[in-house]
C-alpha cells in the first residue's frame, strides 16, 4: 500500500521553533537524521504517515497543523492582492502562493496589509481629486469625463441663473396671452404656431416614456402617469426647443461644454430652465413669493407647479438684468432613495466646498419616512458656516399595480448669512414663551421672511443640527451617524475601543 506524503516542511519548522528545538535534538527524538531533517522541513522531503504520527505522539500536537492552507484566509488574500492589475501576470500559479503562506506567514500577512493600506490610499486619493474638481479646480481633461457629469459639473459650479432664457421665456409668455387658460394656451400655441397636436396616451402604450414625438404626424404624445404640472412642463419646454433654440446653443456655447452628447444633455437642462420660467414668470413669481413669505406650499398652489418646480425656481431668482431685482440666494439638491444626487444647483453656485450636502444626517434623508412632510432645519459645519434648510419627499410618475413607485426628495437650502435675524414669530421675545422662529434677509424685513421657518424650535433652546460635507470629509469625532472613515486622518483603530459608526469608529 502506498504511503501517503505530505509536503509541510514550514510547518514543522514553527514546531520545532516553538518547541526551542534544534534540528539534532528533534531529528534524534524522531529517530531520523538531521540531515533528512533538513530536507523535510526545506519541503525537498514529504512527510511520511508514520513520521505524522510520530510528531503528533511526541509532542503531543494536532494533526491539523500539519495541513496545508490552500483554503485559509492567508492564501485567499494573498489571491486578492496578486489579481490586482498592476501584478496581474506575475505569479504562473498557485503553487508560489501556498509556498509564501506556508513558508512565511508573518510576511504574508504583511503583503496583505500593505495592499490594503495601498487600495485605501487609492481610494483617498480619488475622494480628494473629486473634491477639488467639485470646487473648480481642475483634475485632468473635461475629455476623461462622462457626459453627464461634465454637464453636471458645469451647473454646479455656474450661478443658476440665465438672464437670455428669462428673456427667451418672456417672450413665449407674451405669445401665450393670446390664448386663455394655460393649459388651453399651450396646447393652442402649439398647434397654432407650430402645427403640433397633442394626445395623452395610456400606460399600456407608454409604459416608459414621458414624452414621444411623432415627426410624420406632427403629434406629441404625453404619458398618462405624469402629473398635470409635469404636462404643464414639458409642453413649454417643447415651445422653448421651438422658438428659442438659438438661444440654448449660445448658452452652451458660454458654458464651455464640449461634445455631442454633453451638449444634448445640456440643452435639455437649460430648456426645462426656460419651461418653468415660461410657467412661474420672473417678476410675478418673485413678488408673490415675498408676499406669501416664501411659503412653498402655497407657491406651488398659486402657481399649478410641483414643490421641486417651485424650488428650482426660487433658486433662478438672481437676475438683475435691466434693472430686476434678486430674490433671496437659495440652492437646491434633489436625492433619490438610495442617497444618490440627482441634481444640484445654486444661486451662486452649489456651495460644494462648504456645505457638500452628502452628510446623513440631513433632514433630506429622514423626509422618506415621512412623505409629503415639510421639514425645516439649520445645520451647522464644522468650520461653524450654518445654513437653514428646507426638505420635503417628491412623488415620481404614478405607479402602477404591482410597481414600487418612485420618490425623490428635495432640500432647498440658503446660508445663515441671509437669513441670520432670527425673531420669535408675531410676538415680542417673552420669557418663557416661544412660537416658533421667523427667518428674513436683513435687508427687507416685511417681504423677506421664509414662512416655513416657523416650523423651526425655538433657537435659544435647540440649536443647530451639527453636519459635515461628508463623511470621508468630515472630522467630527462624536459622530454617531457615521458612514465611512475619514480620509484626512489615519483609522487608529484599537481592539479594546469600538464606536457606533462603521468600521467601529465614532
């Protein structure tokens, strides 16, 4: 009968190590030769049934020390660090693997954690380039980028604000007097300048589409899921891609965006600019919001427009051109369900750099729990910038039977600087008694008051949520909502400390 070998030379050298043998007083132990010893434990001599049972009755160990570890965590990490594509093609097989695990395990484990420390300093690096490129500074070529996150940049870091498309919108405006009711007018004006009809169509023939246009028979097909303000919508947007297209290609042309499919994108998002411009006319709009306080709600009533329209547009409330008048330096971002920004767009800019937006502890995430609820919030930051912010979940197309519907939700947001005289609301400041808080822009007390900040405790006893840009960003050290650990300062983590966050860390 043949005898089984096993080749586990390492592994009987970190015996005899551990035992404080030499090689002469194990070999005589064993009744081998040292010498036949030193070819065993170099792996140039199998291990023999017999000899395994001799080890394991002398030194009373385990048998499953003397197996080999192609199946441990080491080997399987070792796999890890060598198919990365920098030393891929470097190892022919396994053979080398089970070798360094088995031969050096101390060393292996360092191999794994130097690549480790290595993909996480890559992972940094990356964080840190999106953070400079999110603030303006450039990191490579606009080329290198997706379409849609150079049209994305682009918005973010420009004023949301286009004084030709209010222009441009002004103009449709105009036209659109001609015709009485504004769904009536732009359906009339459609067809009568343009020779577009349109027809709403079932789920059942538009399963997935907003919109569809059918150039043989001049029709527009609009899907029955949309709301009627997102009707309202897209019909102006189609009167702007009409009659105003000169004026999109010269926006795009200033915006500095390159490449067929950014500027596609990019016209889309500068003509829906124009839409709700055509459907919430700037002065009007600018002046019932003062009136009612910037009261969204009752904006959105007044206006036949969705919450996210009326954001958008409070936000687009900077053009001073002949002569108009700015409203109040508001910034939106728009999220889904999952945490991914959807949108993000300023008064000067989204304040990136300084307020992020990507920290969970906003009240944008905690709005899906309650739908339809408008929470008002401020938000302090680390360096002390805070902000008052504004949230509330945003229904999607309607779903159907069987369908998990689609929710977003939208912060409308603006720096404390602008809203900073906080006055308890209607009343004199009373011990004791408190109403709520009233926020306004020191420069016109009686029109600039934000209504929804009424919902906010009174500020001599709650103060301002603490929040970061984000968490790799972020170094607040109390934080319990922590989703990842920060890239400007090492882990350090200790087995006998564990926070709440992730990773243990605070």
């Amino acid at each position: 009968m043949a005898e089984t070998k096993i080749f586990a030379g390492p592994r009987v050298r970190r015996i005899r190590n551990g035992l404080d043998l030499t090689q002469t007083a194990m070999a005589a132990e064993l009744g081998i030769s040292p010498s036949y010893l030193n070819l065993i434990e170099r792996n140039q001599r199998p291990l023999t049934a017999q000899l395994v049972l001799k080890l394991v009755s002398t030194y009373k160990i385990d048998v499953e020390a003397l197996q080999p570890s192609s199946d441990t965590g080491s080997v399987s990490a070792l796999k890890e660090v060598f198919s990365d594509p920098l030393l891929e093609g470097e190892l022919p097989g396994d053979t080398e693997l089970l070798e360094i695990s088995d031969g050096a395990p101390n060393a292996s484990a360092a191999i794994v954690k130097l690549y480790r420390a290595y993909r996480e300093q890559q992972t940094r690096l990356s964080d840190l380039s999106n953070l400079m490129g999110e603030t303006g500074q450039v990191v490579g070529p606009q080329e290198s980028q997706l379409p849609v996150d150079v049209v994305r940049s682009a918005f973010e870091n420009a004023p949301w604000c286009f004084p030709a498309l209010e222009r441009a919108a002004e103009r449709i405006t105009e036209a659109l007097k001609a015709h009485s009711g504004r769904m009536a007018a732009l359906y009339s004006l459609l067809r009568a300048d343009h020779g577009i009809s349109v027809q709403v169509l079932p789920v059942e023939t538009m399963p997935v589409w907003r919109k569809r246009y059918d150039r043989h028979s001049g029709r527009l097909f609009l899907s029955e899921r949309l709301p009627r303000a997102d009707r309202a919508e897209l019909l102006a947007q189609e009167l702007v891609l009409r009659r105003e297209s000169a004026v999109l290609d010269e926006e795009i042309e200033l915006l500095k965006i390159t490449g067929d499919e950014a500027k596609r994108l990019a016209r889309m998002e500068l003509s829906r600019y124009a839409a709700l411009a055509v459907l919430m006319p700037y002065e009007r709009f600018l002046q019932t919001a003062e009136r009612v306080k910037h009261d969204l709600n009752v904006l959105t009533a007044r206006f036949e427009t969705s919450f996210a329209q009326v954001a958008q547009r409070l936000v687009a409330l900077q053009d001073k051109s002949s002569g108009k008048r700015a409203g109040l330096p508001f910034f939106m971002m728009e999220v889904d369900q999952a945490g991914t920004v959807l949108r993000r767009v300023g008064a000067k800019g989204f304040p990136i750099a300084r307020f992020g937006g990507n920290c969970p502890k906003l009240a944008i995430h905690a709005a899906f729990s309650s739908p339809d609820a408008i929470l008002a919030e401020r938000v302090i930051m680390p360096n002390g910038d805070v902000f008052l912010t504004i949230c509330r979940t945003l229904d999607g197309p309607v779903a159907g039977a069987g369908e998990r519907p689609r929710r977003t939700a939208v912060l409308l947001g603006i720096e404390d600087d602008y809203a900073k005289a906080v006055l308890q609301a209607n009343q004199p400041m009373e011990e004791g008694k408190g109403r709520g808080t009233v926020v306004f822009s020191g420069e016109d007390i009686a029109t600039r008051r934000i209504t929804h900040a009424q919902l906010l405790p009174d500020i001599r006893h709650a103060g301002p949520v603490p929040v970061g840009s984000a968490c790799r960003l972020c170094e607040r050290s109390d934080c319990v909502a922590r989703a990842a650990p920060p890239i400007t300062k090492p882990l350090g983590l200790d087995d006998l400390v564990q926070g709440f966050g992730a990773y243990g860390l605070t």
